[in-house]
C-alpha cells in the first residue's frame, strides 16, 4: 500500500522535529519536514496527503500558503497550527479551506495524531471522488462512446464539445433512438459540474397530475398518502444538471410553473410555503418540432424562448450509412465484454444486410439487433441469418422501387424467411403459398 505523504512547515527546529518524531510511528506515513514556506512550495509538487502549517513563518503568511498549497493540490488537507495570539489568523484559515486549526498547547502532539489520521480519510476519499469522475468523463467521452466518424456526427461533436465551457440552456432534437439522453450525459460528464448530480426525467413516461410532485417534491401531508416529505428532482440535480427529455409532451399549466421556476430560480414543495433557491443546468430534449408545437398552441412561446439555448440535432442513422458498421463493431465488442463473451465478427454478408437496412428506430434499434445476433451467433462469426430484422418498413421501401412481379415475389418471401428465422412452413401459411414453391425457389437459388 502507498505510503500517505505528510509535509510538516514549522520554522522552530525542535518543535518540528517533535512533531515528526510523532507522525512517524505511523509506518503508513511517509513524513517531510520544512522549515519555511518558501521550502513547502518548492515540494508541492510532490502532491502531498497532508501539510501541518504553522501560520507564524517569516517569509509567508499562513493564509498565502494556504492558497498556494490548495491551488497546487486541491485534494491536500491543510492542518494549521498556530500560537494563542494567531487565533484570528486561524480563523481564517479556516474559512479559507484548512481541514482544521490546533493551539500549540502540551495536547497538540496528541490531538494532530488524531486529526491527520481523520485528514488522510478524507484526502483519500477526495482522490477517490475526483477518479471516479475522471473515469464517468472517459466513458462519455464524445468521440468515443457516441461512435461516429461521418461529417453529421463530427458537427455534433463539435457543438458538444461547445456546450461545456458554459451553462447555457441546451435542447436536444432528434428522431427516437438517436441518442439524445446519451448526448445530455457527455455534455454533463464533460463539465464544471460532473462532480454533482445528474438527474434524468422522462416528461412522457409521467401521468400530467403527478409531474408537478416529481419536479419540484412534496411536503408530508401535502396531500393523501404524502406520508412524507419528498425531494423533487429539481432539488436532487441542484449544482449539477437535470435532463427533461420529451418536453414537448408537457401540458401548458405545467409550462406556466416551469417557466416561473426557471425564471426565479427557486422552487416550492407542493404544501408548503418556503421556497428554496436552485442551481441546476438544464438539458432538454424532444423529437417534436417545438416551433411548429407553438404555432398550433401546444407550447408557450414564452418557455420555447426560455429553452432554446444551443440546439443540437442529432441525425437519424439513415442519414449517417458510414457509422453503421463502425457502431455495430462498438455494439458486438460491448455486448460480448459486459456477457464475458469473446468478442465476435460480423460476415461480409452480415455487413450487407446491416448497411441495406433503414433503422427506422435509429441507434437503438441497430443496438438491439446487435445484442440479439450476438446471443444467436453459433461460433464467433456473425452470420446474415442472425441479424433479425423485424419490422414491415423494408416491403414499404421495396415497394417504392421499380422490379419485375417475380422479383417482387422472391424479396417478400426472403424478407419472411428471414423474420421467422426459416421457417418455410410458417411463412408459407403466412403468405398463402405452397410450401413447395417455397423449398423449389431455395433450390434454384432465387432466394
């Protein structure tokens, strides 16, 4: 186990040493002693857990240090020891970021031993925190877990990548299925505020009389069964980010108390008379066209302005054909890790039948397809015949292209071979045909 690093700043030699004689019969750490804080600052680099500092040096000012000491390592904690006549220095001190401050008394060697030991839990837990975050950033990370390489997904890069040096209002457009809660968290993940929470709320999936309740919480006895009280979610996300997909479904008397909140800044339980202030980002998406829901009254001019902010479009994956089998290699080789599979490859005829595909339900259907292919695959190839490809729209498209009645014919019987994975006689009873014409048609390779 790592050592903890404790640096000791104290400009009288014996009571350093005192003190380091102390800290070190702890074998877990690792004690450096400095006798100004000109010295303190050249080891900072060293990153250290702790630093016990007297706020009496010669050459800085405690106070001065401290900043040093929490601009250079955040996660250090500072420990200040100080004379009866530096208590308001102290103080300060204390406000200013120092974990705790001691009187140089006969019990201040017992005390620090007691309060490093408490300091190192928490520097420890800070590092944790901070790796921990570092890890949610590399997993939203833009270009690496919103696979993609064409030119609509690099502009969308581009604008995400946009949206984390400020906290302006973001709102997220795009068909079902393209990602759009996916993009809410890489802006979050990937901002001042990753370290806070991130709350997402789905406007569609809740009944319009309970919405009020689930965004701004309830008081015990606010109403019948409110046996009490509840956090909304607006409070639940306060410094970090609340993410209101579909907000287009959103009745207007809601609209009305949403508005009024973003404008105040501050929300009130139902049943209750205090309000409390908010600091919240907030991401919005929909696959509604809100101006065109405002034209035909269905949403307050006032709260469209209010939430358009930077507007990011996410492409349908028709419109993106060079990211498809890019994302499926992502898909297969996530499925296979997270199912402790070795990771599978998809068969040139796989490929084809991926990439003539229209995705109608975008990313999420192309995932879905994946992980069930990857579930049917016999060895470690992908074959054609376990891409399942389950919905109707690939006869309304063959409809709309010029071919013979015959081949006509052959593309809608191997379109329901392959939904009831080659059942013959299952499609045959389907399309009221004979079997046998099924099987003569296989035979000559027509399908």
């Amino acid at each position: 186990m790592k050592k903890a690093k404790i640096f000791i700043v104290e400009d009288d030699p014996l009571y350093g040493k005192l003190i380091r004689h102390k800290l070190s019969m702890d074998p877990d750490f690792e004690v450096e002693l400095c006798t100004t804080g000109a010295e303190l600052i050249k080891k900072l680099v060293e990153n250290p857990d702790v630093v016990t500092l007297d706020c009496g040096l010669p050459d800085y000012s405690g106070i001065d240090l401290l900043h040093k000491v929490k601009d250079s390592c955040p996660n250090s904690e500072v420990i200040v020891l100080s004379g009866q006549h530096e208590i308001d220095t102290a103080v300060e001190m204390l406000k200013g970021g120092a974990y705790d401050y001691l009187s140089k008394d006969q019990k201040a060697l017992d005390t620090l031993w007691l309060v490093v030991h408490k300091a190192i839990q928490k520097a420890n837990m800070n590092r944790e925190l901070e790796n921990l975050s570092d890890v949610v950033s590399e997993k939203y990370r833009f270009s690496e877990y919103m696979v993609g390489s064409s030119s609509a997904m690099k502009m969308v890069f581009s604008l995400l990548e946009k949206t984390t040096k400020t906290n302006i209002t973001v709102s997220i457009t795009g068909a079902t299925g393209t990602g759009k809660e996916l993009a809410a968290k890489a802006i979050h993940y990937n901002s001042v505020r990753m370290k806070k929470p991130f709350i997402a709320i789905n406007v569609a999936a809740i009944p319009k009389e309970l919405i009020e309740s689930e965004l701004f919480g309830f008081d015990k006895g606010a109403f019948t069964g409110a046996d009490q009280s509840k956090e909304g979610k607006f409070e639940l996300a306060d410094g970090g980010t609340l993410f209101l997909d579909e907000i287009g479904e959103m009745d207007l008397n809601m609209q009305s108390k949403l508005l009024r909140v973003l404008q105040e800044r501050e929300i009130t339980r139902l049943g209750s008379n205090k309000s409390k202030e908010i600091d919240i980002r907030l991401i919005v998406a929909t696959h509604r066209d809100l101006l065109k829901e405002v034209k035909n009254g269905n949403f307050r001019e006032d709260l469209y302005y209010r939430l358009a902010g930077l507007t990011i479009q996410l492409p349908d994956l028709k419109d993106r054909e060079q990211d498809i089998l890019l994302l499926s290699k992502f898909f297969i080789k996530t499925f296979c890790d997270e199912n402790k599979m070795a990771v599978k490859v998809l068969s040139k005829e796989a490929m084809e039948k991926l990439m003539k595909y229209n995705y109608p339900g975008n990313v999420r259907e192309l995932k879905s397809l994946i992980d069930v292919a990857c579930v049917l695959a016999d060895g470690n190839t992908i074959m054609e015949g376990d891409i399942q490809l389950m919905r109707s729209d690939d006869i309304e498209d063959l409809m709309n292209q010029e071919l013979s009645l015959e081949e006509y014919n052959n593309r809608i019987i191997k379109f329901f071979l392959a939904k009831y994975n080659n059942n013959v006689l299952k499609v045959a009873d389907k399309l009221q045909v004979g079997k046998s014409t099924i099987y003569r048609m296989i035979k000559e390779g027509k399908i």
